[in-house]
C-alpha cells in the first residue's frame, strides 16, 4: 500500500467523531489479532482488539467507549466475565452484541432461537432504521445469489423489551436486531448472529455500508449521551439480569437438553467411550442444538477446551477435536495427545491444525472456493484412495464435497483415504501408534453448528459409524 493511499484511509476512516471519547473495543476469542475484521481498513481506526482469555479480565474498560462481542465469541468464558460487562453497562457503557446469548449474559434476552423457515424461504426485512440506511434488502439476503449467511434465527425478547428499537426483523416478523435503552443504564445494540461489522465486507454491493452505518449511529449515540448524562435514571443491570445461571459456574458439559429425547438420536456404537473437545461459540454449541438436538448424546462428554488439559483421557476409546477448536488451549495438550494415541486411544480431528499439538501434521492451507458448485459443469476433483473405499461404499463422493481450508501432506505410515487433485490429502489415517490418529481438513461439524450445508449430516454420520468400525476391527484383532 502506498503512503498516500495509507494517510487518505487512515484520513477518511479516521472515525474522530468516535475516538474523541475513546475506542471501541473488539472482544474476541479465537486469536485473530493480526487479520481480524479490527484490522479492516474500514474500522481499524476505532476498533482495539481485547483478548478475551487473557486481557479481558484485567482491562480497565473506562478507557472505551463501547465494546464489541463478536458472533463466534467464547460465551462461556465471556460469561465468567460477567460482572465486569454490567459494569460496564451500569456505567452508560455501549455494548454491541452478535452473540447467541446463550448464556443469558445480556438481560431480558433468552437467547438466539433457529427460524424453523426454511432458509430459501425466509427473507430478512428493514424496518427503516438509520442503520440500515441505503441499503438494499437482496444484499443482505444474498451473497452471489446464495441466502442465509447475514442471519438464520431470532431472539424473543422480554416484556420489559417491548419499548426497544427494533432494526431488522425477518419475514415471520420475529426480531433479528434490537436496541435496548431500557434493560440497563447503558445502550445494548445486539443481533441474533448478524455481524454488521464483517457481513458486507466481502462483496461490493451496498451491505458494506452496515459497519459504517453503524460507526454513523455510534457516533451521535455518544453525543447525545454526553449531553443527556446528568439526566441518565439509574437503572442497574445487574438487577435485571435472568437469575438463571446467576451463581456457579456455566454449567457446560450439562447443557446438552437433558430433559428431551431427540427425534432422531445419531447413537454411537455402545462398545465404545468417546469424549469432543470443544469451545464456547454459538456454532460449537449449536452443533448439539441443531438437527432437534440429534447429536446431544452422541458424545459420552464434552470436554470444554479450557480443561482439557485436565482431563483424563485414558477413559476413552477416541476424542473428537472439534473444528476450529482454539490451539492455545491443544498446545499444553501435546505431550497428552500423544500418550493417549500410543497407548491405544484414536483422535479424530476435523478441520485445520495450524499449529503443533498433533504428531505428524504437515498443513497447506489455501484459499477456500465458496464458489465453485454456482458454475454449470463444476466439481471438486477428489478422489478416493484405496484406504477410503470402505468410507465411499457408505455414501457418494459427491457427500465429501463442499469445500475446504486446507490439505495435508501426512507421513509414511498412514492409509491415505481422499485426496484432491495434486495427491494432497483431505482424508488420511496416520498409523504410526497403537491407536489411529484420522485426520480430515473437512468441517461437517461446523456446519452442522452454523445450521447450514445440508450435506455434511450425512457426512458426520456416515464418517463417524466408518470411524468406529474401524476402531473396533482393529481392537478385535487385538
């Protein structure tokens, strides 16, 4: 980039009108200091990345003028954080949420519920708020002709809500976006998983206004604020927060529906004791949501990332690494990693491994084509190995292909089972130990958590019944 073009950026996205009553902080949890959207040129003048883990907790937040909570945050340690985002509100603060509250951290909100609509026939609608203005609604209904990445549930909002700005709702009339001036001393913008800050930024067309709209109507709210401070009523959020989950811990290894019975349970094989590793975003819990709740038992238990250095893995015939499950908490699990594989116990791990906490991992990432099945003619050249034919013999390659990050160069020792085009695997067994070490750039668990790619259900479930079955083959040999 220039110098020139740098100061013009840095001139007209300076968002003075903002800063001038300091900035806005962006909580996140997952580690993307360096390519977060806070980095986008568009906002990086206003926005301050906060590490959620390990600066959240001592940060004075009277330096900020509002803070952001990102869609994929960590609710669950976000929650353990709690008091300090009340203060926060009881002392006029600005809090703007894409969460799923599903922690019921924000007051009077019981959460993001999934929209039983169909995603091609649900449609998200403007309500003539400044926030939405000049913008189009096929623009956020869109993306290259493709519905349901701005928004795929809503929130049911309380009594005392029933005075709140709405901004978005969806075709049923239910509320996609809220401000609530009511619930707290402070101002709470939150959506139902709707980031106006990263949504528009990946096309041209006039979504990318959202985040500017938003800066727009950040700025007046700070001003006007300033004047009417004195005249602020005293209303404090704590008390009127949910009781619910109000002491103790969030209890996440018990937030699995315990009390329904899933319409069409996927059972693992009852020979076997398996445990996931996994996170506090919305999509790692949505996983056991969606599907009315079809995998909320599949895993005997679910370890929270954060303890699974703590854990005692010796208790299970295989763990699932969840995609996207944050590295710096499978770093300190390296040593146990590698333990639990030599003394027999297989890992299954989903998606990218950027980092070295498994034994043997050779990554390339790439970038991901969203795109390709939009073009007539199209396809994703894999192709099974010889390994992998008992896996395809369960369902068709075509089940195998949407997209993905990445593609791994394995060792010596490992049964290659899916490949791409240069021979690069998507799918590979490493048989290095006495257990099986599968590994897989592909992420059906995500998806199934983000509630869309219908195909990678068959996916999960045919993968994981091909998984076990392979575990017990070879404990019977044994």
């Amino acid at each position: 980039m220039s110098q020139n073009l740098a100061t013009r950026l840095k001139e007209a996205y300076s968002h003075s009108e903002i800063t001038r009553y300091g900035k806005v902080a962006y909580i996140d949890s997952y580690g993307y200091e360096k390519d977060g959207i806070y980095e986008h040129f568009l906002y990086k003048n206003a926005l301050e990345f906060v590490d959620l883990y390990s600066d959240f907790g001592g940060l004075d937040l009277s330096k900020y003028c509002a803070m952001v909570l990102g869609m994929s945050i960590d609710e669950v340690a976000l929650w353990k954080h709690r008091e300090k985002l009340y203060e926060f509100l009881d002392n006029g603060g600005i809090v703007i949420s894409f969460c799923h509250n599903y922690t019921k951290i924000l007051p009077n909100n019981a959460g993001y519920i999934k929209s039983p609509v169909e995603i091609r026939d649900r449609e998200i609608k403007l309500v003539g708020h400044s926030l939405t203005n000049g913008i189009r609604e096929y623009d956020i209904n869109y993306r290259r002709g493709v519905k349901g990445f701005f928004n795929r549930g809503y929130f049911e909002l309380g009594d005392k809500q029933k005075d709140c700005e709405v901004f978005l709702r969806d075709s049923e009339g239910k509320v996609v976006g809220y401000i609530d001036r009511i619930s707290t001393r402070g101002v709470i913008v939150s959506t139902a998983g709707a980031d106006l800050l990263t949504f528009g930024v990946f096309e041209n067309n006039s979504a990318r206004r959202l985040g500017l709209n938003l800066f727009k109507w950040l700025a007046y709210e700070l001003k006007q604020r300033e004047s009417k401070k004195s005249t602020i009523a005293k209303n404090l959020a704590r008390t009127n927060q949910n009781t619910e989950n109000q002491s103790g811990l969030f209890h996440f290894d018990c937030d699995i529906i315990a009390s329904q019975t899933p319409q069409n349970p996927l059972r693992k094989n009852p020979k076997l004791k398996n445990a996931i590793i996994t996170g506090g975003a919305s999509y790692e819990r949505n996983f056991f949501y969606n599907k009315d709740a079809k995998y909320a038992h599949f895993f005997d238990k679910r370890i929270y990332h954060k303890q699974a250095k703590d854990t005692d893995f010796s208790e299970f015939d295989y763990i699932v690494i969840a995609s996207r499950a944050n590295p710096r908490f499978l770093l300190p699990c390296k040593d146990k990693f590698l333990d639990f594989l030599k003394n027999g116990g297989s890992i299954v791990s989903f998606g990218e491994i950027t980092q070295d906490y498994l034994p043997n991992i050779a990554w390339k990432e790439y970038s991901v084509n969203f795109w390709w099945w939009l073009s007539e003619g199209a396809d994703m050249p894999f192709v099974v190995c010889e390994g992998g034919k008992s896996l395809f013999e369960k369902m068709s390659l075509f089940t195998a292909k949407w997209h993905y990050h990445g593609a791994f160069y394995p060792p010596k020792d490992c049964i290659n089972i899916l490949q791409n085009e240069l021979g690069e695997a998507i799918i590979y067994k490493d048989i290095s130990f006495k257990g099986g070490l599968y590994v897989t750039s592909l992420d059906p668990d995500f998806h199934l958590g983000q509630g869309f790619m219908p195909k990678t259900e068959p996916f999960f479930d045919n993968f994981m019944e091909w998984i076990e079955n392979d575990i017990l083959k070879h404990k019977e040999a044994k």
